[in-house]
C-alpha cells in the first residue's frame, strides 16, 4: 500500500479577515496555494471533505439544540457552538467561490501565454 506524506493544499489556504465599517460585517479574502490544475482538484477534494464535515457537525448540533430545548433545558452552550460553525461554513463558502474565480484567473493568464 502507497502511503504519501503530501500536505492538504485546503490547509494552506491563508484566510483575510477584515472589519467592514460601511457595511458592519468583516469582509474575507484569501491567498491559494494551488498553481496548477492537478493543485486545484486537490485543493477542491480537501475543501469538499473538510465541509462535509463541517456540514455534519452542524446537523448534529442542530439536533442536539432541538433534543435539549424539547427537554426544557438551557442549550446556549450549544446555541453558540453551533452559530460558530455556521459562521465557518459560510467562510467555507466564500473560499470555494474565491478558489473558482481564482483558477479561472490561473487559467486564462496560462491561455494567455501560451497564445
């Protein structure tokens, strides 16, 4: 069995916060290590396992905020935690949208020189 020793390209991802004062909310921007297409599909095969369990920690919160709250309890431990996530979802999401435009903006300037 091949056992590869290769760093995740998702983690690499430098992610920029910044405060919005127009708006109220902070702005995101990233930096991608991908240069290349291989780079890329690696870059979307991480992020896609890294929000699929994102994904599944949110629904389990979910469910657990809903089991709790039926039981009368207080769930705002699990209240926050789960709006902590969904905070990082949307991150994610930005980052998959960044990623797209960016390897479009790889590709094209690779068109480009070799034209």
């Amino acid at each position: 069995m091949n056992e590869t020793n290769e760093t995740n390209i998702h983690a690499k991802t430098i992610t920029h916060k910044t405060w919005d004062p127009v708006t109220g909310r902070f702005d995101h921007s990233f930096t991608f290590a991908f240069q290349t297409k291989a780079e890329y599909l690696e870059f979307r095969r991480c992020w896609k396992a890294s929000y699929a369990t994102l994904s599944q920690a949110i629904r389990g919160l979910k469910l657990l905020v809903k089991v709790t709250m039926r039981q009368r309890e207080h769930a705002g431990k699990q209240q926050s935690e789960l709006h902590v996530r969904k905070a990082e979802a949307t991150v994610e999401l930005l980052m998959l949208a960044a990623a797209k435009l960016e390897a479009g903006r790889q590709y094209a300037a690779a068109k480009a020189i070799t034209k």
